[in-house]
C-alpha cells in the first residue's frame, strides 16, 4: 500500500478538500514535503468566514467554517504575514461568505504585507461580504473578486469617533467593487469626496 506521499497528487487533492481546514493546517506541519504540497496545490476549504485584526505585534485570525457550532471556530494569535499567506492561498479557490479586516492606528505596517499577500494571489480572493475597520479600505477592495462581492461595510477602527475621515472615497467609487455591489454601508465617517447613496 503506497504511503500519503507516494500517492497521485488527484488523489491527494481529493484527500484535502475533505479535510477540515484545521486538518490541513496539522497536516502542513507533518513533514516538509506535505507542507510544500499544501502550499502550492490550489483546492477547496471547508472555510467561510475570515476576520483579519492587524494589530502591532501581527495578526490575529478568527476562521470559521459553515458549521462552527460542529467543528468550531479557529483563533490564532501573533501570526506573520507568512502565516497569513498560507491561509488566503488556502481559500483562492473557495467563496467565502464573509472577509473582515480591522485595523488600529498603529498598524501601518502589517496592513500594507495584507496588501501585498492579496496584490501577489494568483486570483482574487472571492467573498460575498467584506467588512473593514478602518479608513484604508482602498488597500484591500481593489483585490477582491468584483463578480462575487456583494456587500461593502466600512466602519472607524473607533465607532465612538465620529471624525475619522474616509480616504479616498471618490476612488472607491470607480472600482468594479463597488459598481457590482449590492449593498454599501458607511458609518461614522467624515467622506472625503462626494459620496452618492445609489446605484447608477
């Protein structure tokens, strides 16, 4: 009987759309040779759900599949924008139900690696609803497919402070992002720009 690593890489694709993502996260760590296979074979997650909190020492993650009261919800702590980039390689031929992102002042730095792991994907990461906190949304929305999102939420990192400015909305405005969304919602923000509330 072959062993996991002898088997055809069909087959081994086959073994890891059934996998939960936790499973195949464990397996990446098994041996070098897996963890390469995983990193660049492209299949389908289990994954629905992705929320992003980029704070000063990296990023937090909280993923959940469409049954988290089963499997559960997975929350990783300080992890690197390698780390990072495993999971969204992991979801690039999957459609997630929901991508967050929130940020702080003082995370600068890890939003522009989110910026760059999203700019270098072999493909837009697809998502039906995308939540930012934060003003630099223009950092993120450009990356993510415009046939599928469907629903733009952008808030303050701070919903207390009604002052923030929205940068660059009148440049949200001309994406495909926004043109084929269905649904836009603002709060708390001072736009720059002249903001229509309706769809051509």
């Amino acid at each position: 009987m072959p062993t996991l690593l002898e088997m055809p890489d069909i087959t081994m694709l086959n073994i890891l759309e059934k996998c939960s993502y936790k499973s195949v996260l464990t397996l990446r760590k098994v041996c070098h040779s897996l963890r390469t296979f995983v990193d660049v074979s492209c299949f389908k997650t289990d994954l629905d759900n992705i929320c992003i909190t980029i704070g000063p020492n990296g990023f937090s993650v909280t993923c959940q599949n469409p049954k988290p009261w089963i499997n559960g919800t997975g929350v990783a702590k300080d992890w690197t924008s390698n780390d990072l980039k495993v999971i969204l390689k992991m979801v690039q031929n999957s459609k997630l139900s929901s991508f967050s992102v929130n940020t702080n002042p003082d995370s600068v730095r890890g939003l522009d690696d989110l910026e760059e792991i999203l700019r270098n994907q072999t493909r837009p990461l697809q998502t039906e609803r995308f939540r930012m906190g934060g003003s630099k949304v223009l950092k993120i929305l450009p990356y993510l497919d415009s046939n599928t999102l469907k629903k733009i939420y952008i808030r303050p990192t701070n919903n207390r402070d009604v002052n923030q400015n929205l940068d660059g909305i009148e440049n949200v405005m001309e994406l495909e992002q926004f043109k084929h969304a269905v649904r836009l919602h603002i709060s708390c923000f001072n736009p720059h720009g002249k903001l229509l509330f309706g769809w051509p």
